[in-house]
C-alpha cells in the first residue's frame, strides 16, 4: 500500500493555496515545482499576520518578547526538521546571497589551498566559489559530471580530492536534470583525505523531496530557499557548523562575533518556516505511528519521496492505458528512464519539436511546465548533451496520478 493514500492525498492537498486553480489562468495542473513549490494555506495566513505587526525583535514591550520567542521556536523547529543540535540557523534575502556569503567567508578563512565543486552545480554555488577563490588566491577546481545519469558520484570527486582542498561545494539535488547527489558519500571522502575542509550544499532543489540530516551529513554549511518548501518569496535559510559559525565573516563592528544576520530580519519568515515544519509533522503522523517529532518528520520524508518516485514511474513508464514517456517515439529523457537518483522531476525533449513550443502547447491545455535554456542557470547540463533547451516537468507530494495522466495524454499528442 502507498504510504501516501488518495484520502489522505485529498487531505493534503487541502492544505496548499492554489493547488489546481491559477488565479490568473484558471483550472490548470502544478508541474513547475522546481520553480517555486506550491504555498501553504497557514503560511499565507501567517505572512499576513506578522506582516502587520509594528514591533521589531529586541526592545523592551510585550510585542518584542513574543516576535523573540517565534524566531527561537522557529530555530528549534529547524533543527527537528534538518536533525542537529549545534551551530546555527539563520535568514537571509536568498539561497543564492546565502550560498555567496558561506562561500566567500569559507574561502577567505581558508588561507590558501583549492576549491573543489563540480560542473553539476547551480550557478549560484559555481559563480560564488569561482569569484571567491580568485579573491583568495586559491585554485577553482571542477569535477565533471556524468552526461549519460545527470548527477555526480564520489568516484568522480574522488580523484581530485587533495590535501590541500580546503572548500568544497556540493549540490544536493539537480533543478536541470532532477538528480540527487550523494552528499554524505562525497563528504565522508573529502573528510578522509583533507579532515579540515570546509563542505558547503546547496539543498535548495531537495528540500522539498526528501529527508535532510545534517547529523549524517558532516558538512559545515546547508543553505535552501523556503519559497521552494512550501513557504514564500523573501528570504533564505542557512545552517551554519561550529567552525563556519566561527570565521571572519561581514558583522557590525563590536557586535556579537557570531551574528550572521545583517540587519533586523522578517519575524514572518521565521513564523512561516515554522509553519512548514509543523505540516510536515503533521504529515509524517498520517503516515506513521511514531510520537517523535523527529521521527515523524523523517517519517514524512519517506512518505514524500515515495509517491514521488509513483509519480515519476507513472510519466516516465505509463498509467492506465496511457504510455508514458518512455515509449513515447522521438522523446528524449535527460538521465535516462530508469535512474534510481531521480527526484520529483522529468527533463525532455521531443524531437522535431522546439522546447518552447512544447511547454506553451502544455500550457494552452493547463499543465503548467518550464523551458529550461542552454543558458548562464543550464548550459552547464544542456551544453554537453548538445541540446538548446528542454522541458522540464517537476512535481511535488500533492501532485496526483489523475494529473499525470492529463499530461501524458496531451504528450502523446504534441510527440505524434
């Protein structure tokens, strides 16, 4: 039996703004995730209540206190929903500006050496460490990625993990191809072989697909962006390690050595995090039997991936009478149809047919997919396969079978 089943389906999809109606478009079906996750119905009620409070966090009134005690429940929340107990959660204006910072402070603390990343990652994490490791005097180094699976492995960062690799960036999962990484395997070997590296991720395709365990990670610095986790616009979030938390990093002067944030942050993102974690503890108490908030989390987690992966199986190999990608003449799928590192997300191409006109075919219909470009966010990936562009289908856990079926359906169609 699915973990995640049609009742309870139907009671999650209840718990998200706009899940099949556009309110410019009308009717239509979410398959453009990746681009920015459905939002929950409690964040869009929090974000309105915080947004009207006057009060700013640190001053001596009632209103104050209480915005103080959001922030720490929701950095408690935080560390239920990633699994550790030290360093530090903090907010900033993005994933991006995040990564750029943890990466800057990572190099510049560094002294020398290299810096490992791979030709996987998102520009936001290649751009950072390349501008940073030229600041820093230290060679950018970029381990390729496998064209034919669409992901990274450790064998490959293997051979160019020396002792002198003092950062290293790793994505967690793709937004081009929709392939996970294995971050803690690629961990484990930089710390065999240079213990003192500072690891930073980029989990800002993940999170929204899986379990994060930074205890079973071992790196120094996580970074996601909360709109693609079922929060909103606005803000980014970052974990910090101990000895990241540690280094030389842009803070007013003589204030708190280890205060990360710069200026006075949004309460509501903070409250709105908050909101998400408590779905998702909800969520993992539908489908478990565990009175651990940790444990349902990771509970949920299974959950999540599991009707992902259903989904995912059901467009690439079919549902019903409908074929699916796979058999379909002239459709090309990045990473092939069988990848077990596959995350909520479909990369094609139909030959004879531009990339473009397929997504506004598809968005004419209601399913609202992407074009992704041979562009500065995908050449990296498109460039090598020698395509310009493809579609990409990225789903979430309150996507349905019946929604998959509506695309396949006019893929048939727009393939034919």
């Amino acid at each position: 039996m699915p973990l995640i089943s049609d009742d309870l389906l139907t009671r999650i999809r209840d718990r998200f703004a706009h899940v099949d109606i556009c309110p410019f478009q009308g009717e239509r079906v979410f398959f453009e995730n990746a681009g920015g996750a459905l939002t929950l119905k409690s964040v869009v009620e929090t974000s309105g209540f915080y947004a009207a409070i006057p009060d700013n966090q640190g001053r001596e009134n009632p209103a104050s206190h209480a915005l103080v005690d959001v922030i720490a429940k929701a950095r408690a929340d935080m560390r239920d929903l990633m699994n550790i107990d030290e360093g530090q959660f903090f907010v900033g204006e993005s994933g991006t500006e995040l990564l750029f910072r943890l990466i800057s402070a990572a190099c510049l603390a560094a002294g020398g050496g290299r810096v490992l990343g791979s030709t996987l990652e998102h520009p936001a994490s290649r751009s950072a460490a390349s501008r940073w490791a030229g600041v820093a005097g230290m060679a950018h180094v970029l381990v390729p990625h496998d064209d034919a699976t669409g992901t990274v492995e450790v064998a490959h960062y293997v051979p160019e993990i020396t002792p002198d690799t003092a950062v290293a960036t790793i994505l967690h999962t793709s937004p081009v191809t929709g392939m996970g990484v294995d971050v803690a395997g690629i961990a484990r070997a930089i710390r065999a072989v240079s213990p003192e590296c500072f690891i930073i991720v980029d989990g800002i395709q993940h999170a929204a697909h899986g379990r994060i365990d930074l205890h079973e990670l071992d790196v120094d610095g996580y970074v996601i962006s909360p709109y693609k986790m079922f929060s909103r616009h606005g803000y980014g979030l970052a974990w910090l390690s101990p000895r990241l938390e540690a280094v030389a990093h842009n803070n007013l002067l003589n204030g708190p050595e280890k205060n990360w944030e710069m200026g006075t942050r949004d309460t509501g993102a903070y409250a709105t995090f908050s909101d998400v974690v408590d779905y998702l503890a909800w969520l993992g108490g539908e489908v478990s039997d565990n009175g651990d908030r940790r444990a349902r989390i990771r509970a949920a987690g299974v959950a999540i991936h599991d009707h992902e992966k259903r989904l995912t199986e059901a467009m690439i190999h079919g549902t019903g009478n409908l074929p699916g990608l796979a058999q379909m003449e002239g459709v090309t799928l990045i990473g092939g149809a069988d990848n077990p590192a596959r995350e909520g997300l479909v990369s094609l191409a139909v030959q004879g047919v531009d990339p473009a006109e397929v997504v506004a075919r598809l968005n004419a219909e209601g399913v609202r997919t992407h074009l992704r470009k041979a562009d500065h966010y995908s050449g990296n990936v498109l460039d090598p396969l020698g395509m310009a562009g493809c579609v990409r289908v990225s789903m979430c856990h309150y996507n349905s079978l019946p929604e998959v079926a509506r695309f396949l359906a006019l893929m048939q169609e727009i393939a034919a």
